[in-house]
C-alpha cells in the first residue's frame, strides 16, 4: 500500500498524519495524542484499553447485543455513561463509534447498538475472542433519585439501552418504564438480552404491538393517573426528547435527558458535540460528551438544538 498523508481537523487546526501500510506512525499520533487527552481529563476516571469481545448477537431486526471484558471500565461504569470503540483498526472508519453503555455483568460491559452505517455494520460481524479498543467510561450519567419521587423511564429506540442500564441499577417497584418503538420488528426483547423481570409498557407508532401510537402517548395517560411526585429520566431521538421535555416543562415534572450526539473524541477535544443552553445560563453551549450525555431537561435551549 503506498504511503499516505491524512490530515484531521482538531478545534482550529488541523493535524497531519503519515500513513504507512502498516500504520505505525498512525497509531504512534493516536496514541501521544490520546494519552495527553486523558492526563486532561483526569478529573474522571477512564480507560484506553484492547478489549475482548465476549459475545455478540443479534436479538431484533439489525439490532445487536454485545459484551466486552474490561475489568477496570466495569467497576467504574455508571448508567447514562457511554465508551468510545474503535471498530476496526487502521485508518478506515478513523473516528471511533460512542454507543451508551446497557449494563455490567461482573467485569463484561454491555452495549446494545442498531446498523445503521459502516462503522456499526463492521461491529455486527465481530466475533468471541475478536479484540476491539475502547475508551471509557466517559461522560455524565444519571443521578439516582430519592425515595420519595417515583421515576419514570421513557425511551425511543436504541435509547433504551441506558435506561435499561438505570432501570436495573434502581431496583424500585414503583419505577415506571415505558419503550417507542416504530414497528414490532424493532422491539428489543429483554429476555434475549438474560434480563428478568423487567417488563417496559411498548408503544409503536404502526400499532403492531403494545400502545398504537407514540410513546409521549403513554407518557401523558400515565402522568394524568399518578399519585406521587415524579422525575423523568429519557433518552431517544431528538424530536422524542424535545417532546418529552416540553410535557415536563409544562407540569413542572423534574426531568433529565441523555441526548444522543455524533462525536469524533468523545473527551471534549474536537467540541464537535456543543449544544444550546438556555440564554440566562453561565455558559452558552455544552458539550454532550463532558457536561452529559444526561442534562437537566429546563437547561437547555430546546428551540435551537
């Protein structure tokens, strides 16, 4: 393979690498580079490691569960926190992928993911005993609630993955948990993933099983029926999020969001993940990858994200 200049832009400037056939002097930049981006963020505690994949199979229709041993990621990781994998080494996907972390099983961390592009289809084909490099446990996940509010999940597709994550990690009776999907054939089903007794109410929007219609749906017959004081922790599609919070809003319900975002470092380098507050704040963006993925819903400046 002939060699190769590849230039990656940084913030403001961008940064040259020299490609070899054998990548060496990719890795070499990689490396130093992400080694200085950890030392910065050494206020959290995360990990740069080659990671083993434990299993990985599909449990719905493109959608895949995996499980990769880390050890040091397993104990540290948090719901609503989320890793960064590089799904194939070498220059071809470059960036690596963020995906939400589902749950901890002993020292295997668990995603679930849908292929919905190169760098998730090479991931579908990954097999036990494959090795992938992984940077996490990064970000900010969800707060536990106290006793006397009852929480509701609400999640819309993939973003199911960090509310199941939550859901297990509360362990409440009183939790209410519900799941949009757009058809049947997308429903996620927990018991091909080992999890018990937890049973989310489904809504899909073709009305091919559970609640015929959206999620938000759901949402309101439930909240016009509750007896207690509540928070709303959610995670899917912006337009999902945007109306989840805008319920919250208008009944004064407590609600924290983990917002779904393309990133290229997933460190706060790249500031390719900024978001919209709301104008009185002390900072007029944030970044999804350190300040969340999980946002107080009311600090956000809903009308332009």
């Amino acid at each position: 393979m002939p060699n190769k200049h590849v230039y990656i832009k940084c913030r403001h400037e961008y940064i040259h690498i020299f490609q070899t056939s054998d990548w060496i002097h990719k890795e070499k930049w990689y490396n130093m580079h992400l080694s200085k981006l950890l030392r910065l963020k050494d206020n959290k505690t995360m990990f740069e490691e080659s990671t083993e994949v434990v299993f990985n199979k599909e449990v719905a229709r493109n959608t895949f569960f995996m499980g990769f041993r880390s050890d040091s990621m397993a104990n540290e990781s948090r719901p609503g926190q989320f890793v960064m994998m590089q799904v194939r080494s070498g220059i071809e996907p470059l960036l690596r992928r963020p995906f939400s972390i589902c749950g901890v099983n002993g020292d295997v961390l668990l995603i679930l993911y849908r292929v919905v592009g190169q760098g998730t289809a090479i991931l579908s084909e990954k097999k036990s005993g494959d090795l992938l490099r992984v940077l996490g446990p990064l970000g900010r996940g969800f707060e536990s609630p106290g006793e006397a509010v009852q929480p509701i999940l609400v999640a819309g597709g993939m973003g199911i993955a960090p509310l199941i994550f939550l859901s297990l990690t509360l362990t409440r009776k009183d939790q209410q948990f519900l799941a949009g999907y757009g058809r049947s054939s997308e429903v996620v089903p927990l018991d091909q993933l080992g999890i018990r007794g937890l049973s989310p109410a489904i809504a899909t929007e073709d009305g091919s099983q559970g609640h015929h219609g959206r999620v938000t749906g759901l949402l309101e017959s439930f909240l016009s029926v509750k007896e207690k004081p509540s928070v709303i922790f959610t995670c899917g599609p912006l337009p999902m999020l945007k109306a989840v919070a805008r319920i919250a809003l208008d009944k004064n319900i407590p609600c924290r969001v983990s917002l779904e975002s393309h990133m290229a470092c997933g460190v706060g380098a790249c500031q390719g993940c900024a978001v919209k507050k709301v104008p009185d704040s002390n900072k007029p963006y944030a970044h999804v990858c350190q300040d969340g993925p999980v946002f107080d819903a009311k600090t956000l400046d809903w009308e332009v994200i």
